[in-house]
C-alpha cells in the first residue's frame, strides 16, 4: 500500500486541505479553458503556426512579468497578492468568454487576453507555491506536491474531453464561461493560507532579481531540475499538436481530439495514484532524469504511430512519466531552497513549469508547419532524449540528490 498516493496532508492540514480543493475546482475550468482557446485558433486559421502562438502569447508574458515580479515577490504578502490577481483573471475569463460567444476581436483579441490571463498567472501561481513547504515538511512535502499534481491530471483527465462534447455540441464560448465560473472557487482557497510577509534575504528590487537567479545557477541541483524539465517542455511539448494530428491522422473530428489529452491524463493520475512509490524514497534527482527521458522517447513514437489506440497509448505513457517528474522536479527544487529565496525561485521554477510548455508548443507548431505534425514530435522528442542525457551526465549533484526524512537535502 506504501506505493498509493499518500493523502495525509489532505487529512491533517485543513488549510492545504482548502487550497487543494479550491485548485483542483478552478483547474478543470482551466482545462477546459485551454482546449477552448486552442480550438478557437485552429478552427478560426487551420494553421498550426497559429496555434503555436498561442504559447507564445502565454510564454512571454510568463517569462517577463514573472522575472519582473521576482524583485518582490519575497518582500510582499504573497496571500494577498494571489488573491488580487485572481479577481484579475476573473476579469480576463469574462472578456475571452464574450469574444468566444460574439466573435469580436477574432484571433487577435483571443491572444491578446491570452497573454493577459498569462500576466495574471505568472505571480499568481508562484506566490501560490511558496505556501506549500510552509504548510508542509518532510516527506509530507513531497506527498502534497504528487497530491497537488493529481489535481492537475484529474482536471487535464475530465476537462478536455467535457470540453470537446461541450464544444460538439454548443460553442466553445461555454467552455470559457466554465474556466471563469470555477476561478471562484481558488479565492476560497486563498483565503485560509497565512497572512504576512516571510523574512526575505536583501532588499526588493533588481539585486533581489540577480540573487535569485545567482542561487538557482549556483547551487547545481537546482539548476539541473530546471535544466532537465526544460529539456522535456521546450524540445517535446505535444499539445499544439494535437488539433494537427488528429487534422491528418483522425479526420479532425473534435471528440477525438478532446481524447489525446484525456490520454496524456489518464497516465497522469495513474502515477500520481502511486506516487508513493517515489515520494516515500528520497532519490528525486534520478526519478527525475528516468521520467524525462521516458517522456521524450514516447512522444516520438507518438508520431510514428498511425492506430488511435497506440497513439493514445504512448500518450499516456508521457503523461504517466512527465508526473513523476514534476513531483520530484518540485521535491528538488523546494527542499533544497530556504524561505529567503523561496519566492523567486517559485518565479523560476513557474516559468519553466508554465512558459516553459508554451514555448515549447510554439517550437512544436512552427516545425510542424515545416514538416508535418509526425514529423515535428519524432523530432522533438529526439532531442529531448539527447538533452535529458547531457544533464545526467553533466550534473552529478542531480544524480546524487537525496532528501531526509524531515525534508533538509543529504548529499
């Protein structure tokens, strides 16, 4: 039984119980928010170029307000920030959701508020993180991180394929009402996190901004988890393409695509099922290499595959690996950063979580605009392989990173 997800900080924690409810709620309205702007685009351009820049429009803003923000966000309440941007993105979904309905503004307006919604987000969810290992130690901590992932998979699992039946059925408008509506429920969760401002190290500002990034560089187990989920995102991000494949392979019929990213997920909450089988071993380093390099080889066999089941398959395998890395990316990255720097570290582990996808969907779109959408996935995930590769060898300390039982790093 020690191999199930481990739900103790969800029984003994009431304020992680709260957040992870209200998160899990207003991450299946996202979900099926992203399906909707996604096929807003192609069914507007039938170009994958054009939906590859839906991650940019997503992946900029990430990057720079996040980077921006990162001057702050140790010296502020980062509760109350959270909150504030969360009435923000509400506002953004009301705007999105009229120019879905009315077709005002057509794919410009929706990627101009896409970059919006990114904005909202980008110190959103950081400041959002920073609460975990504040609520949670020890192996806890990484038990709440695979718990907190669950959440992503289960909403990425029903999301999609309730927004493509919606969409098949109605518009895509109603499928952004829904992300809207469930934004509600994170406030919720908000409001029952810590008041206050952590002590932070130095001042706000610029010299915060090169402090953090000088930390992350420096200290190599950080710096390697970042490096290696990048290898994963930005050279074998999958999602853009799929309106492509399913365009070439399964006659673009919407229900079908709503299914490759319920596949993606269903591997997804079946690792994060049993994910006490890795957040009860302290080796997070090299699960993290194993699942980036086992995601990379499975999305290049995607695009080899021509049958929907194999397809679906070896999506669900790359979703079943990109969660075990993620949960050990998080475990790295948290245990071994203290409360100072906790804030723009989030900031950086955010932007590769997040931006990270979307450029990577901008990569994957405009190869497959060259090629083909096969084409651009055997070849995304070729290198990725390589790059995951490199870093092992590359970054001992990754490799060799353990963590205590009360959550410190043993090397």
């Amino acid at each position: 039984m020690n191999s199930l997800v481990d739900l103790r900080p969800l029984r003994e924690n009431v304020a992680f119980r709260r957040l992870w409810l209200g998160s899990t709620a207003s991450g299946f309205g996202g979900q099926m928010g992203n399906f909707a702007v996604i096929y807003f685009v192609w069914q507007s351009t039938h170009n994958a170029a054009m939906v590859g820049l839906v991650g940019l429009a997503a992946g900029v803003p990430m990057i720079v307000l996040g980077l921006a923000g990162s001057a702050f966000l140790d010296h502020v309440d980062r509760r109350l920030l959270a909150i504030r941007l969360t009435y923000a993105r509400i506002a953004v979904g009301v705007l999105m959701t009229a120019v879905a309905f009315t077709g005002t503004g057509g794919v410009p307006a929706m990627l101009l508020l896409t970059a919006a919604a990114s904005c909202c987000g980008a110190l959103a969810a950081p400041a959002k993180r920073t609460f975990i290992p504040r609520l949670l130690q020890g192996d806890r901590l990484a038990a709440g991180l695979a718990l907190n992932h669950l959440s992503f998979q289960l909403a990425m699992l029903l999301g999609p394929a309730l927004a493509g039946l919606l969409t098949a059925a109605t518009s895509v408008g109603w499928c952004l009402a829904i992300d809207t509506v469930t934004f509600g429920a994170s406030i919720v969760g908000l409001a029952g996190l810590p008041r206050g401002v952590t002590p932070a190290d130095g001042s706000p500002g610029l010299s915060a901004v090169r402090n953090g990034l000088r930390y992350a560089v420096s200290t190599p187990a950080v710096r390697g988890s970042l490096l290696a989920d990048l290898a994963a995102t930005l050279l074998a991000m999958p999602i853009a393409l799929f309106p492509v494949l399913n365009a070439e392979k399964f006659g673009d019929r919407p229900e079908i695509l709503g299914l490759f990213t319920t596949a993606l997920a269903v591997g997804g909450v079946l690792a994060s099922i049993l994910s006490g089988t890795i957040t009860r071993r302290p080796r997070a380093g090299v699960v993290m290499l194993i699942c980036g390099a086992v995601w990379a080889a499975s999305l290049g066999l995607t695009g080899l595959a021509t049958a929907l089941p194999a397809v679906l398959g070896l999506i669900a395998l790359a979703g079943a690996a990109d969660t075990w890395a993620v949960v050990s990316r998080g475990t790295v990255v948290q245990t071994a950063t203290p409360q100072a720097y906790l804030g723009r570290i989030s900031v950086l582990e955010n932007i590769v979580g997040v931006a990270g996808p979307e450029l990577g969907n901008l990569r994957a779109g405009l190869v497959a605009s060259a090629t083909s959408g096969g084409a651009s996935l055997v070849i995304g995930g070729a290198a990725a392989l390589v790059a995951t590769g490199l870093i092992a060898v590359t970054t001992p300390a990754l490799r060799r990173f353990r963590s205590s039982p009360t959550g410190s790093p043993v090397t």
